[in-house]
C-alpha cells in the first residue's frame, strides 16, 4: 500500500511539475535565446531552424510567424524603467534612440497579443518615418491616454479590454471572474519592431541601443 | 526519511523528463500554430490577405498592426513555387516558413532583384532540373533551394499612413503564388 501511494506520489508530481513548468517556460520571458537591452527583451533565434527548443515550442504555440533575419526583429517590453508592470491608465514617455535600422515601428498589445486600438478605432501603433525628431536625430514618444504634443502614441486608458473594434466581442462577454480579468486587462505590452536591421542581419547584437521608458503619471 | 527523498528525487527527475518531452513535442502537436490557422483560411497555392494594416486581426495577433499580411500554402512534392508580386513600397519582405512554422528563408524589396518580388522555391531534384535547363525567367527571380516540402509564404507589407493604403492593398491582391512549370520540368516526366 506505501508503494503504492509513493508511485502515486511521483506519478503526481513528476507530471504536474513537468506540465507546469513547460506551460510556464512558454509563457513567460524566458531567459533562453533571448536579447535583452534595458527593459526590451527580443528573441533573434525565434522561428529560425537553429531555434533552441524553448523558442520553437513558444512560436508553436502561440502560433506565431516571427520575423526572418532579413526582415527585422521584435523588441518586446512589459514594464517601464524602474520594472513596473506597464498600464493603461499611466502616461509614459519613451525617449533615446533605436539601433540602426530602416524604419522601425512601436505598437501597444495586450497581454494576450492582440494589438490594442486608439479611441477612433485605428490601432495604437507608431511609424518611424513619421515621427517628430530632435536635431540629433533624438526622438520622444509620449505613451498612454493624455493628449500629448510631439509624438503621441494613444494608449486607451479605460482598460475596457482593448475599447477597440474586434476586441469587443471577446471582452465584452467576459461576466464572471471581472477582478483577474480587469487586472491583467489594465495592463499592456510595447512591441518595437526594427526592419531591415543589421541587428539581425549583420549579427551586431552587442551595440545596440533602445530608447527607455519612463512614468510620468497615471490616472486613478 | 532516506525512503522519502529517493521518492521524491525519483518524482523530480520524472518532472524533468515530463518537461523535456512536452517542451521538444509542442512544435508537432501544437493545434493553433501558423499553419494549422492558416489552413483554416486560405486554400493552398494562392495568395489570402490574413492582415490589413490598421484592423484587428484574430488570425495571427502578434503581426505588426502596420502591416499588410499576405499567406499562401505550397506543397513542393507537387510543383516547383513561384512567387511574384507588381508594385513599389516603402517596405515589404517576404518569408519562407516550414510545416512547423519556422523561418528558412526571408528577403526584403532592397535585397530582391530590382526591388521586385519574384521569388521560385525548389526541392533539390528541382533545382537540378532547373540547372539543366534553365529559363529565362528564373534570371530575375531569387531562387531558394530546401528540402521541406510542405510550408507557407508570408509577404509583409508596409503601410506608413493612409495614403498607403491603396498601394499596400494592390500589392497583396497582385500577388501570386504558382506552380512553376518550365518547360525542362513539364517534359521530366514523359521523357
């Protein structure tokens, strides 16, 4: 009977624990294949056949279609400066410079992936080329839900779970369990996407720069 | 107590294992990677437009939103692909993936011949036949060689604002995803 209740016992946690930590391992940041500059995490490998095991099962399963070294990278961030969780009702501010590249873009997601969409329905996402520069080639981004002057990238502040077209449907349903679903709602993710950087396609990881971001203030 | 920490070593190196097998099997069995969401929308050897810029997209989320996507299905044991797209952007590249969705190919308008999209996928028995007899066409095509057979094509399409939005569009429905039968491979068979 002992023996048996001690097979049970490895039977029970050699799956849960095996499961749990390869659910976990592609759900969050995890440290293999990743590039990391402040607070942007990338993964050059992903989607590639040299993929280590870990990024290939997270594009699987997210069902993603990464990006190819000679088309750019994805820089992603879920928290400002000072490693706070970043949210929809804060005003942040991005500043500095990106490596080199082409042209770049900066988008807000959700937690979930989708992209989050500004209060007149287009998606909340930026173009390099159509940014306010500095002389220096230096660039400022306010994020979040206050008007900002210079480059404005509106982030809906309400957190009704993306408050945009196409995402309703999904959210507005949602009735039970509101104070998690809220919760992971409020927040979001900046995704800076480089294309056709030598970051990837030369390989020159080490140099390179990404702007930071900073809180400025949130609503209550 | 000794009994007590084999047992649990025992169910720690089985945790391991579990760990392994499922993170190594995930790319085989994973219902809702790119392709299988892929099947669900387009038909194979033609282009479907998955992504218009600046609209929600439920088929693949993490796309950039400024982006136009475009996907089409091959199967290389059937026929040589050939891929072409008409027009100039600011920006477009085009990917090559596998069954499992990883990347084996990506080129962008500034590395493509004369900025135009041509773009011909080969097995390695194909690109022996295309060697013998090589047409004319393949002269301004970018020509791949690989040995999956199965796989999928994603062009990107930028779309700085608004007023790109006809062109981007244009650019995605002008795309084509063929069979490429030159005339050295149509007479393969008979002779």
């Amino acid at each position: 009977m002992r023996a048996f209740g001690e097979l049970f016992a490895i039977l029970f946690v050699g799956l849960f624990v095996g499961g749990v930590l390869a659910w976990l391992s592609i759900q969050k940041n995890h440290g293999f294949g990743t590039l990391t500059i402040g607070q942007w995490t990338a993964w050059p490998q992903a989607g590639s056949i040299n993929a280590d095991p870990y990024s290939k099962a997270k594009v699987a399963a997210d069902g993603d279609v990464p990006l190819g070294a000679a088309e750019g990278i994805a820089f992603h961030s879920i928290t400002d400066q000072r490693g706070n969780a970043l949210r929809r009702n804060c005003q942040y501010r991005l500043s500095g410079m990106t490596p080199p590249a082409r042209l770049w873009t900066l988008a807000a997601h959700d937690l979930n992936d989708r992209a989050l969409f500004r209060s007149d329905g287009r998606p909340s996402n930026l173009v390099s080329r159509e940014l306010l520069r500095e002389s220096n080639g230096q660039f400022e981004i306010f994020a979040g839900p206050e008007l900002a002057s210079k480059n404005w990238l509106e982030v809906s502040g309400d957190g009704d779970g993306g408050g945009g077209i196409g995402v309703v449907s999904d959210d507005g349903s949602s009735g039970g369990d509101q104070g998690s679903r809220r919760g992971r709602d409020e927040l979001f993710k900046l995704i800076l996407r480089l294309y056709d950087s030598p970051v990837t396609s030369a390989g020159r990881e080490a140099d390179a720069t990404m702007p930071t971001v900073t809180l400025i203030a949130c609503k209550s | 107590m000794k009994r007590s920490f084999y047992v649990l070593s025992v169910a720690f190196v089985l945790a391991g294992i579990v760990h392994i097998l499922i993170v190594l099997l995930i790319p085989n069995y994973a219902a809702r990677d790119a392709w299988a969401k892929l099947e669900q929308v387009a038909a194979p050897w033609s282009f479907s437009i998955v992504a218009l810029p600046g609209q929600s997209n439920e088929i693949l989320p993490l796309v950039d939103p400024a982006f136009g996507i475009a996907a089409c299905r091959f199967d290389l044991s059937q026929a040589p692909l050939w891929v072409s797209a008409e027009g100039q952007l600011a920006f477009w590249s085009i990917a090559i993936f596998d069954r499992q969705g990883r990347n084996i190919y990506s080129f962008n308008d500034r590395t493509a011949i004369e900025r135009q999209l041509s773009l011909i996928v080969v097995d390695p028995v194909q690109m022996a036949q295309l060697r013998k007899n090589p047409p004319a066409s393949v002269d301004k095509a970018v020509l791949v060689e690989t040995n999956t057979a199965e796989g999928f094509v994603l062009i990107r399409a930028l779309q700085e604002n608004q007023s790109w939005a006809a062109p981007v569009l244009q650019f995605l429905t002008s795309a084509r995803c063929e069979r490429f039968l030159n005339d050295a491979a149509a007479r393969q068979p008979a002779g």
